[in-house]
C-alpha cells in the first residue's frame, strides 16, 4: 500500500513511517543541532528520531536531553560507556519501530525533501531501498550514478547483470547513510562490533547479497561534512589497520556462501580496495605489531586470497593461453615480411 510520506501521522497511534538512527559521540553543537533539525523539520513529519548518545555524560548529552524533551518524535538511547558507532546503530535498528528506516551521521544533514523523496520512490518501484546522492555544501557532488543524467534515476534488482546493476550499486558500497531501508529487508543485517572502521561495508555487502531490488535517485539529497578530526579522516591507528584486514575478511566469507552476479561484482570491488588499503601504501602491514595483531591482519588477507583465487586463476590462464598464441601470431606476418624482402633483394640484385 503506498503511503504519502508527507501526509501520513501517527494519530492513530500506530508505528511511524520512518526511523532515522543517529549515533552520537562529542558532535559539536552547531553541526549536532543542524542535523537534528534537518529531520525534524523535514516533510516527513511521521517519523521517530533516535539518538544514541555513545558519549553519557559528554557535551552532547544536555542537547539530545533537550530535544527529547521538546519533542515527542526524539527518543534517547544511552549507552553505558563508549561502545562505538556499530554497536550503537544496532541499539537503534533494535528499537526502531518505522517501517522504513535510514541512518545519519549527527554532522550530516538531509535536504527538507530528502526522506520524502525517497520513501515515495521506492514505494512507487516496490524498492527495497533507495538512495540519493552525497553532496558537500549542496555544490560540490561527492557521488553521481554512473551514466544518469542530473535528476535520473535507476532501478534493478541485485541478482541481476547490467549496467544498471553497476550503476545503482555504485553508492550503496561504501555508507549506509544518505539512503532507506525497508525495515523487513534488514532482518538478519547488523554492524559487526568488533570493527571500528569500515562497517558499512560488511553492513552493505550483507544486504545486497540476499535478493534485494534497490535504486538510486542522482539528485543531491545528503550533505556530508568532512571533519578532519572524524574517525573515518583522521589517519589510521595500527589497531584499524587490522580492523580493515578483518572488514575484507568478513566480506569474503560472506562471498563464498553466496554466488550471485552481484556478489561476484561485490567480491571484485572489496577485493581491489582491500589490496590497496593494506599494501598500496605501504603502511598497513609494517605498522602492525604483535603477534595477535598480525594474526588478525594475515587472516583476513587470507580470506581475500582464497575469495579472489577463482578470478585470479581466470586471468592467468587466459594470460598465459595469449603468451602461448603470441610466437604463433607473429609467425605468419614474420613469414610473409620476410618473403617480401627475399623477393625485393631478388629484383634489385638478380
């Protein structure tokens, strides 16, 4: 049943039509309050806000109190110590009760129409989720789909194998932010905790791997701010380097139980980044300490080679079938030039 976003109310009493988690931890005050209020003054007014305060006690903690206090749609969730953004995000996805669902960064914010105009896009194509396009200040794009067009859009399911495939998984790779989720579609779907980098990517991969119908809209609805001082810009401590090496790890596992196109073509993309996270730059596995640590690092490499072994295999057969062929495929030009010079010298010296 396709529900307005911009008229629906819980009047009745009934669960909410969205439910944006947002995790918080020591967000300054101007960026914390801009993006709490880019939802709740959104079109979307049938709505909860759930905040995580990962920070009891912190300078955040008085501004979310606030806002629960002055509005019924705020509810606040605080955990006991510092815990990170997984384990506060799954607090959220446990608590939620819209039947869609979104998750924002408490430095981000979402145009007036943003949520609107994703839940009726996906409503309208029977999505399993949609996304719109990452933008800084509203100016710069940080995120475009492929071949669309400014204000295209495209649908495809993700067992399928297209361009439309590539395109509308393009941006659901790397953050769950900036997007919605069919509650139902995320049973089973979780940040794994142990991780404190890259999580959306484990989360991502999970999702797009069961048979999801997913779209994206290329019009700029998700203003991301880049804060040097945040833990997905600040340079990475040798313990998330490890975590990097488990992420890929992970995702790989989660390759060889599923064999579908879009798994294959996720396999392919994790694995480039995973290569050139730890060895392009020549300071993932020499910074790793400890046996424990480089345990960890090796063994999700480990993961990753035994994933990308079938490929790997693939490109060196067909590598090697062309190295053989090419003595053969010079021997006949070879031939012939070497015909043509013996029959010239014969005409200039007979």
């Amino acid at each position: 049943m396709f529900v307005d976003p911009k008229t629906s109310g819980t009047e009745d009493g009934g669960a909410p039509l969205l439910s944006v988690i947002v995790p918080v931890y020591r967000t300054p005050e101007p960026l914390l309050r801009a993006a709490l209020d880019s939802i709740l003054t959104g079109e979307v007014k049938d709505l909860e806000l759930i905040c995580v305060d990962d920070c009891p006690g912190g300078e955040s903690s008085p501004i979310l109190a606030e806002y629960q206090a002055r509005d019924p749609r705020v509810r606040l969730l605080v955990n006991d110590r510092n815990r990170g953004v997984s384990h506060s995000r799954n607090r959220g996805l446990a608590a939620a009760r819209g039947a869609w669902l979104a998750f924002q960064d408490s430095d981000d914010r979402v145009t007036p129409d943003g949520y609107a105009r994703l839940i009726a896009f996906a409503q309208e194509h029977g999505l399993d989720a949609a996304r719109g396009r990452f933008v800084r200040d509203f100016n710069a794009p940080l995120s475009s789909f492929g071949e669309l067009a400014p204000g295209e859009s495209c649908v495809a399911s993700t067992t399928q194998t297209s361009r439309v495939l590539q395109t509308t998984l393009e941006m659901f790779r790397w953050s769950a932010c900036g997007g919605v989720y069919r509650r139902t579609a995320l049973q089973g779907c979780n940040f794994p905790e142990l991780l404190t980098r890259y999580e959306d990517g484990v989360f991502i991969a999970s999702f797009l791997l069961a048979e999801r119908k997913v779209g994206c809209l290329n019009i700029p609805l998700y203003l991301y701010v880049a804060r040097g001082e945040s833990l997905s810009h600040r340079v990475p401590t040798v313990k998330e380097y490890v975590t990097y090496a488990t992420a890929a790890g992970l995702i790989a596992q989660a390759m060889r139980q599923v064999r579908n196109v879009v798994a294959e073509d996720v396999l392919r993309y994790y694995a480039r980044w995973c290569l050139h996270i730890l060895f392009s730059d020549r300071r993932g596995f020499e910074r790793v300490k400890g046996r424990r640590q480089r345990d960890a690092f090796c063994a999700g490499a480990r993961e990753v080679a035994w994933a990308i072994a079938p490929y790997v295999a693939w490109y060196l057969r067909w590598t090697l079938r062309l190295v053989a062929l090419w003595p053969r495929m010079l021997f006949w030009p070879g031939r012939v030039a070497w015909n043509l010079i013996k029959l010239e010298a014969g005409r200039t010296f007979p």
